[in-house]
C-alpha cells in the first residue's frame, strides 16, 4: 500500500533534540574559543615543563643560546651557519620550481598528444612518470648524486652536491607536476575543445589559447602543494653533503652536542612554507567561493 | 547546381557496432534554412559533427561548395573556417572576455588585425543588443544572452554557412524567444544555416527544407507544409504527435 507523505504526521512533532544550538554565539563565542585554546596550550606547556626529561630537552633543543651560535656559524670551529645554509634551499627551490613548471608541462604535453608519429615520445614520457613516482626521492638523489659524478662525463660529472641535488629533484618533481598539469587539462570541458577547433583553430592554438588557460587555474593550488613539499624536500639534498640548513644543522649537533639547531632549521623552514601555505588555501577557498556564487 | 553550399552523399557513421547515421543524403543551397527533426538520439547531432570533421564517416562522402571533405589532402582547420558552428551548451570560453570570445577565432585561425576584427565584433555585439557587455565574462551573462553571444562568435568568422545544435536545449523557456529571434533576423538576412531542433513551430516558420530523421536514417524530408501538414510516413506523423 502506498503511503502518503502527511498521513502518519502527528499535529505537532516534537522538534526539540538532545542537542542545543545557538549555546556559543556572538561574544560568547569568542570568550569560550579563547578559554578552550588557552586551557590546550596551558596542558601542552605543563607537559613539557613537567615531563621527567623536560628540563634536558628544553637544554638540547631549546636552548636560546645554542640556537643563536648555530643560526650565526663559528668558522673557527668550523661550524656551518644554518642562517646561510637555509639561502642553498632557497636558491635550489627557486630554480627547481622553474625547471620543474617547464618540463613537467612538456611531458603532460607529449603524454596527450594523439600523433601516430609521436608514439614514441609518449611511450617515454609515460614510462617517464611511471618511474619517477615510483622510485623514492632519496634513492633518486643517490642515484644521481653518486652516480654522475662516477660516469667521468667531463663537467656533467664535476658539479657541486647541490647541482645534483637540483637535478634529482627536478627530475622527480617534473613526474608528478606534469599529472597535475594532465588532470587539469582533462578537467576542461570537452565543448571548450569542440567549440576552438570548430572555428578553425589548430590543436596548438587550443591548446595556448582554449585550454591551457582554463587548465592552469585548476591547477595553482594542487601545484603550489607539490612546491611546499618540495621546498621541504630540499632538506634531502644534505644527504650528498651540500651544506644546506639541514647539513648544517647536523654538523652542529656532532660537533656541540646539542639539537638546538635542529629546532633552528625547523623554523626557518616553517618560515618559508607558511607563506605558502596560506596562500594556497587562500586561493582555494577564493575558488570555492567563485564558484558558488556561480550556481 | 553550382549553388549547392553543403553536400552529403549517402553517409553513414557508426560508433563501434551501432550504426548512427545511415545512407543519409542531404544538399543545402545557398541562403537556404533547412531543419533537421527527429528524437533525441535520432543521429541529428552526429550528422552536424560529420559536416564539421569533428567526427570522421565511415561511408559516402561530404563535398563543400563542390570539393570532397574525404580528399586526404583537405585541412579539417581550413574547412571548418567556413562552416561556424553553435552548440547547445553554448561552450563560450569562460577565461576570455566576451568580447575576446568574438575576435579569438578571427584573429588566431584567420591571422587578421586585432584592431579591424574589435570594430567587427563590437557591430555584431550591436546588433544583438549587448555591445554594453564586451568586458563582461560570459559567466555574468544569462544563458539566452550567452547563446547569442555563441551564435555572434561564429557568424565573425564569416563562415559560409551555420551548423546550429539545439541551440534553445539548455536555455530557460523565457529565453528561447530572443534566441530564436536572433536565427529569424539571420535566415530573413539570407544566412546558409542546418538546424537541429525541437522547436516544431520555429521549424515550420524559418525553414526552407525540413528532414525528419529517425534512427540514423531520413524518414521524410520536404517542405514545412509537406511534413507538417501532409506527412506521409507513420513514423514521421507518430513523432509529430508527440512533440
């Protein structure tokens, strides 16, 4: 028997839950968030203060004056200031992020074009991605790192540690920037392509002035993600012994006993990817908000 | 005759093992509107997308202003410079400035100066009421107006004909109006235009020509009184009934 919507209705349902809305609004809402975050930090802070080694981790990775020797250097004990050695990780991010935008949009380019003649560059370019997604960073950075230099190209075979550790990132980032750059291509509408190419526009020409452009804005914050992880990444080069922040770091702890400049490379990297971070979530949510509003 | 614009000789088209389009075989003259009818699904579409190469037929063949669209040595780009195209989702580019949308083609297919193809647009976007709107994004448009804007964008190519879509599909009943008005001005003005619609009275109005087709074959094809009036196929006057 059909049941019709209305008819097991009583005349006035009870509406009222367990629950209660409306309990933190207005200013009351503000004073219970600040009391809620203050209580957090207060526990977090007591641990700290309380644990039983809490007064030998606050003296081998906070202490105030360690930090500042190890941000400074000491050429006369040979010690690497991670001040200077944060500006290699700027230096390497800056270029790699460059290099990376360039040929991860090569290989998203070749892996879509349909050319019979171009099989080949596809099948290269898909066995390309396929591998360096694969193979973990670390490794990558081995194999380059150890093995160029061991080839005797001539000046292939003679770079510096952070060369090379450019190079490997590079590598490795181009793969997973160019599937980015795919799934925005793919994410344009197929009318966008039928509408160009029905006013005579070649493939290229779409391609530049139809898709690309539409693909590119989809694909900034999933972009600027992979760019945060590979400012962090950076840090891996100081496997090779380039005498970045993190190399740095570790010179100090063996050589003064101490973590502090641990805790000193931490920030400074922290100092250079929450900028970042917060501008990516900006424009997500800038996106969203786009959006919306155009439903 | 010479002024045959748009021929299609027996043309089939099939996708895998379903056969779209079958023996279809159409001439559209110079200043001519002819509407193509028939049930979603019934190849209209498809037919439009063949005589454009944005798909490949299996059989038969399509010939432009006399030459075969089949020759290996016919650039698709080349030809669709002179057939203009509007789709039923009106596929403006969204990143570009109406205005923008109007000279891309012009400028980029054509290679012809900016500056000469502006003024053009700015003519066309007059004649449909929206020269205000140039700067605007299509996205602030409503969709009555984004369909004129298509139809205005493919008319700047100067094409020598115009494959229309269901144009009025996706658009809200209070906008098909000016839609349909804007291809009445064209058709009154001697545009060359093949129209796949659902709009029975609009087709009975403007057309020259009307072609029923069913299941990827022409039923019936004649004039609007020939088909409206005196339809002599069942499935012709079931689908009329209907619509």
């Amino acid at each position: 028997m059909a049941v019709e919507a209305g008819a097991a209705t009583p005349e006035a349902p009870t509406l009222f839950g367990p629950r209660r809305r409306l309990l933190f609004a207005g200013r009351r809402a503000v004073v219970a968030s600040t009391l809620s975050s203050v209580v957090l930090l207060g526990a977090l802070v007591a641990v700290f203060y309380l644990a039983p080694g809490g007064a030998a981790v606050r003296y081998f990775f906070f202490n105030p004056h360690q930090m500042w020797v190890s941000f400074r250097g000491d050429p006369s004990k040979g010690l690497s200031s991670i001040g200077s050695g944060i500006l290699t990780n700027v230096w390497m991010f800056c270029v790699c992020e460059v290099l990376v935008l360039i040929i991860g949009l090569i290989i998203a380019w070749v892996r879509m074009t349909q050319s019979a003649v171009l099989f080949p560059f596809r099948f290269l370019a898909t066995l390309y991605t396929d591998i360096f997604r694969g193979i973990p960073i670390l490794l990558v950075i081995f194999i380059v790192g150890f093995g160029l230099p061991a080839l005797q190209l001539g000046s292939l075979s003679t770079q510096s540690p952070a060369v090379y550790g450019c190079m490997s990132l590079t590598i490795t980032y181009s793969a997973y920037v160019a599937e980015v750059y795919r799934a925005g291509i793919n994410s344009v509408p197929n009318g966008q392509l039928l509408a160009a190419r029905s006013l005579g526009l070649s493939s290229g020409t779409t391609m530049r002035r139809v898709i690309l452009p539409q693909a590119v804005r989809t694909v900034i914050p999933p972009l600027l993600n992979d760019f945060i992880s590979m400012q962090k990444d950076t840090a891996l080069v100081s496997t090779l012994g380039a005498i970045e922040a993190t190399r740095a770091a570790q010179i100090y702890a063996s050589t003064e006993f101490n973590f502090s400049g641990y805790v000193v490379a931490s920030l400074l990297f922290l100092a250079l990817t929450i900028p970042l971070t917060r501008f990516t979530d900006h424009l997500i949510a800038k996106d969203r908000t786009k959006r919306l509003a155009a439903q | 005759m010479s002024n045959v614009v748009l021929r299609l000789s027996s043309i089939s088209k099939r996708f895998g093992s379903t056969t779209v389009l079958s023996d279809v075989s159409l001439d559209l003259h110079r200043h001519e509107v002819v509407c193509l009818i028939g049930a979603s699904g019934s190849g209209k579409s498809t037919l439009l997308r063949c005589a454009n190469l944005l798909e490949t037929i299996d059989g038969g063949d399509i010939t432009l202003f006399g030459q075969s669209l089949r020759d290996p040595r016919v650039d698709p780009d080349l030809v669709r410079r002179h057939i203009g195209m509007v789709f039923q989702s009106f596929n403006l580019f969204p990143h570009l400035s109406v205005l923008d949308n109007i000279v891309l083609g012009p400028v980029h297919a054509l290679g012809r100066k900016r500056a000469e193809v502006v003024d053009e647009a700015m003519a066309l976007l007059e004649r449909i009421g929206l020269s205000d709107r140039a700067d605007d994004f299509p996205d602030r448009l409503s969709g009555g107006q984004q369909q004129r804007v298509a139809i205005v964008r493919s008319l700047a190519m100067q094409p020598a004909l115009l494959l229309l879509d269901e144009v009025t599909s996706a658009l809200d009943p209070t906008l098909v109006g000016e839609v349909l008005d804007l291809l009445r001005d064209l058709a009154a003005g001697g545009t060359t235009m093949l129209i796949a619609t659902h709009e029975m009275a609009f087709a009975k109005d403007v057309a020259h020509q009307v072609v029923f087709l069913n299941q990827g074959v022409i039923v019936e094809q004649g004039t609007p009184e020939q088909i409206f009036s005196h339809a002599t196929h069942e499935a012709t006057r079931t689908f009329l009934e209907r619509a």
